[in-house]
C-alpha cells in the first residue's frame, strides 16, 4: 500500500480526507474535482507555483472518502495511475539535533534522494533557505540518479539553518539525510576545472545546466571546438528539462581538448564536464 501521507492546508485533518500521489504536474484541481465528484474540496500540493505531484481531496465523511477510495483504486487521471491512501496529520516533528559528521560550509550533502526526485523538487524544497543552487549527482555513462545530490546555499548559516529544518523531510517519499559537504566536495556553481574521471571517450558529460538551456546554446558555447557530431538534452517522463546531456564529438582529441571549457558559463549556469 502507498504510504500515507501528512495534509497541508485542511482546516481539519481527519480520515475523510485522502492523499492522491503519482499525479501528472499538468492535473489541476478542477481534474481532481471530476475524478472525485463527491468531494468538499481538493488541492494541487505546489510550490512556487508548480505542482509538486501529489494532492488531496476532502468528502463529507470518512465513509464517502472509504467509497472514493474503493471506486477509485487503479484508476487514471491525465495518463497516470495515481495512488490513493488516508491521509494523516502530521505529528509535530521532535526537535532532534542530526548526525553531523563534518565542519559547517556552506553546501549540504543530501543523501536518500528518491531516483523520482528531480533537481526542480530539491530546490524547491531549499528555496525558503536560500538555495543557490542543486547538483543531483547521476552515473555518466548512463545519465541514471544516484541517489544524493549538493546544495549550496548563500551563507553557512543559511546551511546551518536547512539541515536544522530538512534533515529527515520527505521528497518524493524518500527521507533526507544531511550533512555539511567534505571540503573536497566543492560548491555546485564554483568547480574549477578538473579534468575527466572515465576513461577518454569522444562523449562528454555536461552537467549543471539551466532548464532553458536550448541545443543551440550548446552548439554555440562549444563552436570553437571544431566539428559537434550531436547534443543530447535530457527530459524527464513529463518533458521537463534535468540539467544536464552529453555532447559527442568526431574524435576522442577533440572531446579533450573540449575540456578547456569546463567552469564556463551557459545560460548564466556554470557548467561542469
């Protein structure tokens, strides 16, 4: 069973509301509203105005949201199968102090990412820390999420601050684990140049992209680098832009010699390959 979920923003939370998970970003509540025409009220859970995924309905009665429950379990809405449970309220949270293992900085290691998280939802998740920026750390060869990413923040105090707040919060049904990034780990926005650390390829990874990064922006940033044989910009299921592609050139030479460019700006992004 999908695990249950905490309710925001329900004047009341008792178990006549239910939490509606696996939504497309594009469903609004009016959808909900018609997927659950018996309901009081529904919600898109979003933050600066994007949705998060995820939602709930209200009904009447814990009996009617049992009916929509059952009438409901298996069923799409704008393409998804979308997971049904009671939602409970959230138990305040015991004030604990996290294991911290290294000195303060100013970047977190977030550790116990969910492979579904994206870097759009970790950042928004930082934002009221004043996040500068979000690195979700991927396998090169196969571009797949490894499970923990770098948030670097404005001050070490604004970090001292998100660890405090997030340290156990919940992205993508996955509880965080925080601890001040190793000195070695440096700022998601200020990598100097350190050269690859697979073996050479033709191919070369480009991670910390914009989302309004086009393939021409590419193109253009690399044009002094002789020929590009392709640009590959990754998406994820809904289309949305994940930061980072690859570039192939006709030789392994060239590739290298690409790496001067590693550190420069794109999109107002410092890009790192």
């Amino acid at each position: 069973a999908y695990r249950s979920a905490p309710v925001f923003g329900f004047s009341k939370m008792t178990s006549n509301t239910l939490f509606i998970g696996n939504l497309s970003y594009s469903t609004d509540e009016n959808k909900l509203r018609e997927h659950f025409t018996g309901c009081t009220a529904a919600r898109i859970a979003s933050s600066e105005g994007r949705s998060r995924g995820f939602g709930y309905v209200e009904f009447a009665s814990a009996e009617a949201a049992q009916a929509a429950m059952n009438a409901a379990s298996g069923s799409e809405i704008d393409g998804r199968p979308i997971k049904i449970d009671f939602a409970t309220e959230r138990s305040p949270r015991p004030q604990r102090s996290p294991q911290v293992n290294n000195p303060p900085s100013n970047t977190l290691f977030v550790a116990n990412l969910s492979f579904e998280a994206n870097q759009r939802q970790v950042e928004d998740a930082f934002r009221p820390y004043n996040v500068r920026g979000v690195r979700l750390m991927t396998d090169r060869e196969t571009g797949r999420p490894r499970g923990f990413a770098y948030a670097e923040f404005a001050t070490v105090e604004d970090a001292q601050a998100a660890l405090q707040a997030m340290n156990g919060a919940d992205i993508s049904g996955r509880s965080l684990r925080l601890d001040f990034a190793q000195s070695e780990r440096r700022s998601p926005q200020a990598r100097t140049p350190q050269g690859p650390k697979n073996p050479p390829s033709n191919t070369l990874f480009i991670g910390g992209l914009s989302y309004s990064a086009s393939e021409d922006m590419i193109r253009q940033a690399f044009s002094n680098c002789g020929e590009i044989k392709s640009v590959r910009l990754m998406v994820d299921a809904q289309g949305q832009a994940k930061g980072f592609g690859y570039i192939e050139f006709p030789t392994v030479e060239a590739a290298q010699a690409a790496m001067a460019l590693n550190g420069a700006a794109i999109d107002g992004r410092t890009v790192r390959l």
